[in-house]
C-alpha cells in the first residue's frame, strides 16, 4: 500500500475494525516515511453479474436498486429493515456463486418472491403486483390462491371438471 501523500511503499496498520455490516475491513495507517496517517478499506472483489431484462437490454446487477423494489413492497408492513437488509445479502450472494454471469431479471423477481412468500404476504403480493406486471383482478386472485396452496386458477380449473364455479374472496382479503 502506498502512502497517498508522499508515494512511499511501506507503512504500517495503526488500528483495524469492520466496517459496511461486516462487508469490509477500515484500517488506519501511518506512513513510515512521512508519519502522515490515511484509511484504507479492504472489500472482497465481487465479480460483476449481468442481468438480462425482459426487453433483452443488459445491465449490471444493482444492489440498490433490488434493495429499493422490495423496501417498497415492504413499506407499512411489520417487515424491519434488517430482514430487507438480509434478504437482498442472500440473492445477492446466492448470484455471486452461481458459474454463470448472466441472469434473468424474471429468475430475480422470482428470488424475491421466494423470500417474501415466507416474511409478509402483503409484501409478497405487492412486489408480485409489479414483478408480474399484474393486469387486473385475475392476476390478484391466481396470486392469492398460489398463497393459499392452490395452483393458479384454480377456481376457473373446478369449472372444467363439472363443478360449479365459486368466486368468494380469500380471506387474506376479506
């Protein structure tokens, strides 16, 4: 490590502590030359992963981004940042593990709903609604019935057997 004021290859770590929730190493340093001091951060180099959109366009996966989708589906739920914190550590670690560099934003949405289904279902529904891009009140209620246990329409499949059609709300609704 170079000291950042005078070039000097040798310096010695004064004082080291976590930093970032654990994500990174802060060490403060003192130049052997100079005695001046400067911090240094130590974080594990992630490789970068692509993600394919629905529309093909390619980007950088963004923590913050996916970290924003569910606090918005979270929001007036009894789901604690911490929880939200953690569930965007498990994908994005879950990603950084995976061979390929390349993912589908749909098998993203799918991660989350995984995670959500079993924290909140309001939150669960709510990102659905935009994951989804839900079209009207049929997409609710398929939802409502996957949290339920039953397949997607599974009230219109009673229909194709002779039973008679039933539509009463679940009672997540109600």
């Amino acid at each position: 490590m170079h000291c950042p004021f005078c070039q000097h290859p040798n310096n010695r770590v004064l004082e080291s502590r976590s930093a970032e929730s654990g994500r990174s190493i802060r060490r403060r340093r003192e130049c052997l030359r100079c005695e001046r001091r400067f911090t240094t951060y130590e974080r594990i180099e992630y490789v970068p992963v692509t993600v394919i959109k629905r529309n093909q366009e390619q980007e950088l996966f963004d923590r913050s981004k996916l970290l924003r989708g569910i606090v918005r589906a979270c929001e007036k739920t009894t789901v604690s940042s911490q929880v939200i914190e953690a569930i965007v550590d498990d994908i994005e670690a879950e990603l950084q593990q995976r061979q390929h560099r390349e993912v589908t934003s749909a098998e993203i949405g799918e991660m989350v709903l995984t995670q959500l289904r079993t924290i909140n279902e309001v939150a669960f529904v709510r990102f659905a609604c935009v994951y989804r891009q839900f079209q009207g009140i049929r997409d609710f209620t398929d939802t409502l019935s996957q949290l339920q246990g039953e397949p997607p329409g599974g009230r219109e499949n009673q229909a194709d057997h002779g039973r008679p059609l039933t539509y009463s709300l679940p009672s997540a609704v109600r």
